[in-house]
C-alpha cells in the first residue's frame, strides 16, 4: 500500500455529539467518553451523524486543554465509507503530494511556495505557488477540503462561502498572466465524480463556472481514507453543473 500519510495511533469510538463547532463528545471503545477538539468549522453536512463510528488522535502536549482531535468519521452508503473531517490535515497532504509530482497536468515545476500574499493590497494569501524555467508561467493553486456528496458525486461547497467566492475572484483575475488552479480535495475514497454544490451556494458555482470559462483549472482529486492512513487515487470527473439531484441539507448540531 503506497501511503501519502500514514495517520499516528488512532481511537476508535462513537460520536455522541458536536456542539459549539470545535467540541465534539465521543465514547471510546473503552468505555470512556472524551471530549475531543474539532478541527472543522463547517456545517460538516452529512459528515456528522450521531452514533457514527469515528477515530480520534491524542497529542501528549500537557499545554493542550483537549488531548484529543477527531481525525474521521464513517458514513454509510453503498458501503461504509471513512471520511477525514480535520481540516488542518488537507495542505499538508497536498504538499507532500506536490512533493512527489503526483498532480502531472501540473508539470515541471522547481519550487513550492505556501501562503503566499496575493490578491487586491496582497491582502489574501494562496495556498501554494509553484514555479519552475523563467518562460513557465507561475501556478497559483488553491486547496479546499470536500465532504459533502450526493451518491458518488462530491460538492463543494455545502454552505454559503463568501471566503471561497472571494478567492474565485482573486484567481480569475491572475488570468491569463499566471495558470490558477483550485484544488478539490475529496477527502473520501466512495466518489468517482465532483460538481459544484450550488444548491449550497448557487453564487459560488455561476463564480466557479465563470472562471473555467477564462482559463481557471480545476483539480478534484479523490482521496482514499482509512484509520491507517491515505492514499492517492487519481482525479474525479468535473461536471460544472450539478445533476438535477437535491443532496441532503441536513445539518446535525
């Protein structure tokens, strides 16, 4: 098995509850019921579930108020599915993927850069850009963490999200001086295709739509997780306009 990121020992347990975003309280197998920290802001639509399994990673640092992160969680489908829900973990698997040119439509490139200013003032910051020969243009890429689904097509995003219009904004105008990439990264191995989830936020798929229509790339690129770890599985298929299917909304507290 050729890992990306081999994941530190992990807790398994039940999810009881998450509450006031970043609290989630879970029942390990041992009995013991935790609280964890949860390193994801979001709605999580679907990703959620009372009663699900989940895993979770203890820090020794004694200065943490929580020692415990929730890493995933399985959801049920055709089969059960591991999902990663800790929204710190995407840049660095993304980072160790640039280092190994796993992305090959990205070509060549010599050198990667992190949270580089950009933008109007230079007052945002882009994930990476990578750069290589002097006559190469400059890539500017853009990572966002993908949960959401309706059956095996992967959605982002599932809520309004004024930030990731922003940064649509900010890539299209880098057009046609510099290659823009947004990188999707479906942080589930059970989807073979991504859209826009525009019931979500119709404002962000017209954006997203607009901008490959001047040249912004899009890389949805599918992620197999499980309690071991994660591994590469190659891109899913863009379709820009969301089949005609209401995913669920349904956001659990």
């Amino acid at each position: 098995m050729d890992w990306l990121y081999r994941y530190p020992t992990l807790y398994p347990g039940i999810l009881l509850r998450r509450y006031k975003r970043f609290f989630a309280d879970i029942e390990l197998t041992s009995g013991e019921v935790i609280t964890a920290h949860c390193p994801n802001t979001g709605p999580m639509t679907g990703v959620s579930t009372i009663g699900s399994p989940v895993q979770v990673s203890r820090s020794s640092n004694p200065k943490r108020k929580l020692a415990y992160t929730w890493e995933m969680i399985q959801v049920d489908g055709k089969t059960p599915t591991w999902v990663g829900i800790n929204t710190s973990l995407p840049n660095r698997l993304i980072k160790l993927a640039l280092e190994k040119f796993l992305f090959p439509t990205l070509g060549n490139y010599q050198e990667i850069r992190m949270e580089v200013p950009y933008g109007t003032e230079k007052s945002s910051r882009v994930d990476f850009v990578l750069t290589g020969e002097n006559n190469d243009l400059p890539i500017y890429l853009e990572v966002k963490n993908t949960t959401w689904t309706s059956g095996n097509l992967a959605l982002f995003p599932d809520t309004v999200t004024t930030r990731g219009q922003k940064h649509l904004r900010e890539l299209t105008a880098l057009l046609p001086t510099t290659r823009a990439v947004m990188l999707y990264l479906i942080n589930r191995g059970d989807c073979t295709h991504f859209a826009p989830g525009d019931f979500a936020d119709p404002v962000y798929g017209k954006l997203l739509r607009e901008a490959v229509a001047q040249g912004l790339e899009v890389l949805p690129c599918r992620f197999d997780v499980t309690p071991e770890g994660i591994r590469y599985l190659g891109l899913a298929e863009f379709l820009p306009t969301q089949p005609l299917v209401t995913p669920s909304l349904v956001v659990t507290p």
